[in-house]
C-alpha cells in the first residue's frame, strides 16, 4: 500500500503489471455476460459448424457453454488459442482488408480466460485431419493461466465453458443488472447470431431447458421464427449493386412499433448500429405507415470486404463505410421496390382481384370534387390511366405477371366485385361492400392519396403570381434557398432578388396554390430533411389542402366516384402514411356476432 502512495504521490509514469494491464484490456472486450455469447458464438461461426448449441445458466455469470461441431483445434493451437493476439484469421495488417469472418483480432479468449474460470475441450475433425485418428484434448485456464492441457475423449469440434465470470473482477460484477436481465441480453445475442445465419441449426438452453430451436431454414422463415413474428405478413427480397447485395425480410407496414426494435441491420453478418442505414428504411416506409411508429425491417448487407471496416470499435457493433451513401441509396430503393412489388396497402385485395383501369374518359371531373379549374380538367384525363398503369397489370386469364401475396385470411376467390357504395357514416366514413368484405374507407385520407398521386404525376409549370411572395429577411436565407435551389426548381417555383436587395418568390405551380403562403414557405425554407422528402411534405400538403374534408356531406355520386377510384391505388394510404380503409370480413363480422355459419344458414 504505501508503495502505491509513493507512486501516486510522485506521478511517475510507469508500465503497467502484466495481469493488470490483461484485465483492462479484457474489460474492453467483456464487459458483460453476453459479450461472452456474442465471442463465442462468433467462434463456433468461423469454425464453420452446421450445429451449435448455446447453455447460459444464472444470467450468464454462473456458466455459459457453447458447443459446435466445427474443425475443431490440435494440441497446438489449443495453447495458443487464449493467448492475447493469438488468432488464425489474419497474419499481415493487409489481411484486416480482407476479413470474412466474424473474429479477426485475436482477443476474444485470451479476455475471456482473464476474467473467469475457462474450459474448453476440442478435436480437430469436421473438416482437415480424419475424425478417427486426431485426439481431444482439455484446457483449463483460471485468471489468464493456463492451468492444465491434457488428452481427453470429445467428438470433432469444440466445447467452451465458462464458469464465474468476473470472479476476480468484483467491482465489474456490482455493474451488472439481475440475472433475469442479463439472461434477456445473452437470448438477444444469440438471435442476433441466428438471424444473419439461416443455414445453421441452432439450440438455446436456458437453465439446462432447451428454450429454443432453429433448424436450418430460408432466411424470412428464420427471421420470423426466431422473433415469433407471423411469417405470412413477412416479404423477402435480394438486390444486389457493384460491391453490395442486400436481402431484405420486411413486415407489412400494418405491424409497426414505437421503438426501432425490429429495424435492425446486419452487415456482413454482424448487427450494427448505424443511424444512416436505419433511416434509409425509414424513410422509404415513410409513405406506408404513420409518424412516430417503425416498420419491422432486416436488412442483410453483405459487402465485399474491402468496402467496409469493422475495427472501429471493440464489440464491432460500429463499422466504417467506404461509400455510405451508395449503400444508403440501394436501400430506400430496394426497400421501395419491395414495397411496390407486393402492393403493401392495407389489406390488399385477394389475388387475381386487381382491378381493370378506370375507362379512359375521366368522370373524375364531373364528380365534382377535382378541383374545377380549366387546366386540372384538362389534365385529370392525362393523368388517370397513368397511374392506373402502375397497379401490376393481370394479363388474360388472371395470371399476375408479378409476384403477387394471397392473403392468409382472404383466399383467391372468383372475378373481382365492382365495390358498391352504401352510404356515409358520421361525416367522414364511406361504408362499401366489396366481394366478402365490407371497408369502411376515410374520405379525407383517400382523396388525399388520389390528388397526391395526380399532383406528383403532373408537371410542374411555373405561373406567374400577380402578387409575388415577399421572403423576409432572416439569417439563413440565402443559405436555404441555395441548398433547396434544385427542389425549387423542380416544382416550377421561381425566386428572384426584389427591387430592396431581398428575395421574393414570383411563380409557383398551380398544384400548389391551395396551400397558405406561411405554410408553403416554412416547409420550402425551414423544414428539415432531404429534399425528397420536403417535395413529398409540399405534395401532401396540398393534397391535404384539396381534398375533402371531416364532416363534409358527399352526394352519391362523388362518394360512388371517390370509392371506384381507391381499389386502383397501389397504396391505399394517404401520404402521411394512415390506411385510406378498414376491411372487416364476412368471417369476421359473422365471428363476431355468435354465428358460425356462412350467410343464409339459420
Ligand atoms: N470454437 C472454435 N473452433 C475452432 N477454433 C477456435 C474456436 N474458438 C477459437 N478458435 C481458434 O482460436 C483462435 C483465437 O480465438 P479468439 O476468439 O480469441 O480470436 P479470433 O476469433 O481470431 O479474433 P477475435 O478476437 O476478433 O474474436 C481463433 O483464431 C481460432 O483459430
Ligand atoms: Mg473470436
């Protein structure tokens, strides 16, 4: 002790003892329980095992056993195995270029083997040495000494078990939560292992009980049963571009959350953390489902391994790109393509149901809820087979041309109905009957998807305002309207310097009169986000500002109008992302009332 006073007095600087400076450098690798799973998993991973088998007893401080049936280890590299920078996956600096498997740093058992008592038993065999010949052999380790290394009996592959983690690291031990807690983030470790590695089987045993099963299986089948989420409400789809290819397994836009638990992202089969990949879905689910709630997404990247870096941060829960933004590119369009590909509307219609454009004469006009002016009658005819287009053609015979999802609940059932109007209910809901379905639909949300989607079809020509809009001064100004110059231009708007050295806007396209000046220039100049997303913000805007509104009365033939119109929409949600409809099925409402029969029985 006073020999410690004596170096904290004098401030010397001087090397750190070996044991010590060991056990700091294992606290960066493991700091709790599940950073034991995550490395030793990792390992039975790159040891190329089919069959894995994890045992997290006591929240993982009483003993973690992961068993694989991977090449398994000599005698050799058995000893060399817990020593720190002791690894078999790179040799020269270049070679972190190069990485393809999870570990590459030669840390993970040499931090594990410092902070508690450590096992493991290995015999080569799966793949080099023939199983028969090559001998077990058991290494016990106890605060980063190797105590013993002896033959023994085992089959080809490696057990490692760790027992009294931070046995000899008590302060770290009172950071950790109960048990129940860290037993929760071990299971989270061990699916965030099982998703990105689908052909793998796997078993996790929580206090000696098997507590789950993965056999090998596709990756959405994976995904959904790993997390126990409706596999036939999940969507799959691969894109790949120049070094990148992503497989995407997403739910329809229906099942949200409040938190980004179920957005996750896996690179190179690790999940990370990164903010610009998470909102590349996000704001390609942005039209799909409403603010404040988050799709469940997973997204797999694989990338070459020269394009991103993962020793960037200890737990290798952070990477660096080499070209981020194209990444983040490929996603939102993969992601939108998904989206696309299976019509994710609310409750899509049954298969074979997509119904035939509207005939080529707009009787959108004579409904009288388009906006009447001469242009938008000239340009509603223009614009409704257009977007008619965009729902998947059926070619004859009812055969869709793309892939297209048959709902659980509604079987492909014969031609589609015409819907029929029934009437209004409290001012704002169109009640339809439509095959076995009855929809309850918004008027306003629904009207505003179809005016969004004839304002953003449109051309934007530029008109000349009697009265131009003054900007008024304010730091930033020039600023933002630079940087938004490209999105200005697009929507036909132009800005030009007033005859007092300030900014004036003197056109605006017609599709954005209906919204109120303030309104129009705080989302222009003052709103945050990329400019695609303020163009879709000023689009909705004005459909918003267009469309019927609450408590509006529709006579029957705007209502009839408004109603064939929305079973055409490819996504039947308004640009804020709420259902334009709420289904109820015959099944349903019979369940509901006590009857079990089909309509017409007693
Ligand atoms: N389950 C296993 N089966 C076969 N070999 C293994 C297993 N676990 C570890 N090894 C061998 O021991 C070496 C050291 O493992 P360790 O986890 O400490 O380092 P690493 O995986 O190379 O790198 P990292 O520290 O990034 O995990 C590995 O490189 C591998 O050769
Ligand atoms: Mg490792």
């Amino acid at each position: 002790v006073s020999d410690r006073n004596e170096d904290l007095s004098s401030r010397r600087i001087h090397i750190l003892r070996e044991d010590v400076s060991r056990k700091i450098a294992a606290g960066e690798v493991i700091d709790r329980p599940f950073a034991v799973v995550r490395e030793l998993l990792d390992n039975a991973i790159d040891s190329g095992a089919r069959r894995i088998e994890l045992y997290v007893e006591g929240g993982g401080l009483g003993a973690i056993r992961v068993v694989d049936d991977g090449e398994g280890m000599s005698r050799e590299d058995l000893e060399l195995s817990v020593q720190r920078h002791a690894t078999s996956k790179i040799r020269e600096e270049q070679d972190l270029h190069r990485v393809t498997t999870l570990g590459f740093r030669g840390e993970a058992l040499a931090s594990i083997a410092a902070c508690s008592r450590l096992e493991i038993r290995s015999r080569p065999g799966a793949q080099g040495t023939a199983a028969g010949t090559a001998t077990a052999h058991r290494l016990v380790a106890e605060a980063g000494r190797t105590l013993s290394l002896e033959p023994c009996q085992g089959n080809p592959g490696t057990v490692v078990a760790v027992a009294d983690l931070f046995f000899n690291l008590p302060a770290r031990r009172k950071f950790l939560r109960s048990p129940s807690a860290e037993a929760a983030l071990c299971r989270k470790t061990f699916l965030e292992k099982a998703l990105p590695h689908p052909e793998l089987e796997l078993r996790l045993f929580m206090e000696g009980r098997l507590s789950q099963f993965l056999p090998p299986q596709d990756l959405r089948a994976r995904v959904t049963a790993a997390l126990a989420l409706p596999e036939e409400h999940f969507y799959s789809r691969e894109a790949r571009r120049g070094a990148f290819t992503v497989r995407l397994v997403v739910g329809r836009p229906e099942l949200t959350r409040r938190d980004r638990r179920l957005l996750q992202i896996y690179v190179n089969r690790r999940r990370i953390y990164e903010y610009a990949l998470q909102q590349a879905v996000e704001y390609a689910f942005s039209g799909y489902i409403p603010g404040g709630a988050y799709p469940m997404a997973f997204v797999f990247v694989e990338a070459e391994p020269g394009e991103v870096d993962f020793n960037v941060h200890p737990a290798k829960r952070e990477a660096r790109f080499q070209s981020l933004p194209a990444l983040h590119h490929l996603l939102v369009e993969s992601v939108s393509a998904l989206l696309e590909q299976f019509n994710l509307g609310p409750a899509a219609p049954p298969s074979g149901a997509v119904p035939s454009p509207p005939p080529a004469e707009s009787r959108a006009a004579q409904a009288g809820i388009w906006p009447a002016s001469p242009q938008w009658e000239r340009c509603a005819p223009a614009a409704a087979p257009e977007k008619a287009s965009l729902v998947p053609a059926a070619p004859p015979g009812g055969v869709s041309s793309t892939p297209t999802v048959v709902e659980p609940s509604a079987p492909a059932a014969g031609p589609p109905e015409q819907p029929r109007y029934l009437g209004q209910l409290f001012r704002l809901f169109l009640l339809v009957q439509r095959g076995d379905s009855l929809y309850i639909v918004d008027q306003h949300a629904a009207h505003e998807r179809l005016l969004f989607d004839e304002i953003s079809s449109r051309r934007f020509a530029a008109q000349q305002l009697l009265l131009p809009l003054r900007l008024e001064a304010q730091p930033g100004l020039v600023e933002a309207l630079r940087a938004r110059a490209p999105l200005l231009q697009r929507l036909g708007i132009e800005v030009e310097s007033s005859q007092d050295g300030g900014y004036e806007i003197t056109a605006l396209p017609e599709q954005l009169l209906s919204i109120e000046e303030q309104t129009l220039l705080q989302a222009l100049l003052w709103e945050r986000g990329s400019l695609e997303e303020l163009e879709r913000h000023v689009l909705s805007l004005a459909a918003c500002r267009l469309a019927v509104k609450d408590g509006q009365q529709l006579d029957e033939r705007t209502a009839t109008e408004l109603v064939r119109r929305i079973f055409d929409l490819p996504n039947a949600r308004c640009p804020h992302g709420r259902p334009v409809w709420y289904e109820v099925s015959r099944e349903e409402l019979f369940r509901r009332v006590g009857r079990t029969g089909r309509a017409g029985h007693p």
